[in-house]
C-alpha cells in the first residue's frame, strides 16, 4: 500500500485540480479539454480501485463521447471575449460549495480501510453467499463476473445499453456533420 499511495496522491491531485480548473476556466474549449481530462482520471481511478467496468464506461462515456458532443457544440457557437482566463467567483456560491464539500469529508472517516478484513463488505452474509455460490449457481469461476452476467444481468445490461446509445449518437452526430 505504501508504495501506491504517491500514486494515488498524485491522481487525487490531478482530478481535484482538472476539476477546479474546467469549473473556473473561462475559455469554453479549454475547459472542456480540462474536463475530458478530469473524467479521464476518474477513469483511472476507478481502475486502480478494481472496478474495471464502471472504469470503462466513465472513459468511453465521460472522456470520450461528452467531449465529443461539448466539441461539436462549440464548434457552432462562438468563443467568448476578454482577457480573463478564469471566471469571477461569487461569495455565495463558494460559501456554499464549501459547506457542501465539508458535509461530504465528514463522512469519509465513516468509511471502512481499503483491504480491511473486518469491514461490513468482508463480514457481510451477502458477500459470504456471492462467495459460496456464485461458482455453483452461474458455472463462472470468477465472482466479480457471475456477479455483474447473473445476479445483476439486467443492471449490466443497462449499462451496456447506455455505453451503445451514446455511441450511436456520437455517430449519428458525427455523421451529420460530415456531410453538412
């Protein structure tokens, strides 16, 4: 763990400054550039967290096709004016935001340690049964597998949904301006 800890460090850096700097650029472009980027390392993070499937969907749908679809909305419309890189701040809105970002720290001691052998997950019935039976209910030797296909088939199966939908949208949009 000590060794990936200046990974992880490194990428909540990058994702806490890629977030505050799409937020705060004026320029429309390069805050979606910003934003393909911040969605790019949520994409990581997720991987590096072991949930590959929600990793994926975040970087086809958060780093590809919503920087898609901003760039061809900005493609029709104009870039604004003004020396300012970045947008004035209101006092009430950062009085809020940061009221609100001190709610959610709050409950981050609540939660279990990584790895910790004794969290609700790891002590959980439900956990012990997905364990015990997943193999001989589903005949898929991985649990994280015959958990996403079987147990929660018509879950994944939206997912999946959604990931095509947006796909053949950015197509059907990609399209249409290939031929305009």
């Amino acid at each position: 763990m000590t060794v990936q800890l200046p990974i992880y460090a490194a990428l909540l850096t990058f994702v806490v400054a890629a977030a505050l700097a799409a937020t705060f650029l004026r320029d429309v472009l390069g805050a979606i550039i910003v934003f393909a980027g911040f969605s790019l390392g949520v994409a990581i993070v997720w991987a590096l967290l072991s949930a590959p499937d929600v990793a994926l969907t975040e970087a086809a749908v958060g780093a590809g096709v919503t920087t898609v679809l901003f760039l061809l909305t900005i493609a029709r419309t104009v870039r604004p004016g003004g020396d300012r890189l970045f947008e004035r701040i209101g006092w009430r809105s950062a009085a809020l935001v940061t009221a609100l970002m001190a709610v959610l720290f709050s409950t981050v001691g609540s939660l279990p340690r990584i790895g910790d052998p004794e969290s609700p997950v790891a002590t959980s019935e439900i956990t012990a049964y997905y364990l015990e039976n997943a193999y001989p209910e589903t005949g898929v030797e991985n649990v994280v597998t015959a958990v996403l296909a079987a147990y929660r088939g018509f879950d994944t199966l939206g997912e999946a949904t959604v990931v095509i939908a947006a796909g053949v949208a950015v197509l059907v949009v990609l399209r249409q301006e290939a031929f305009v």
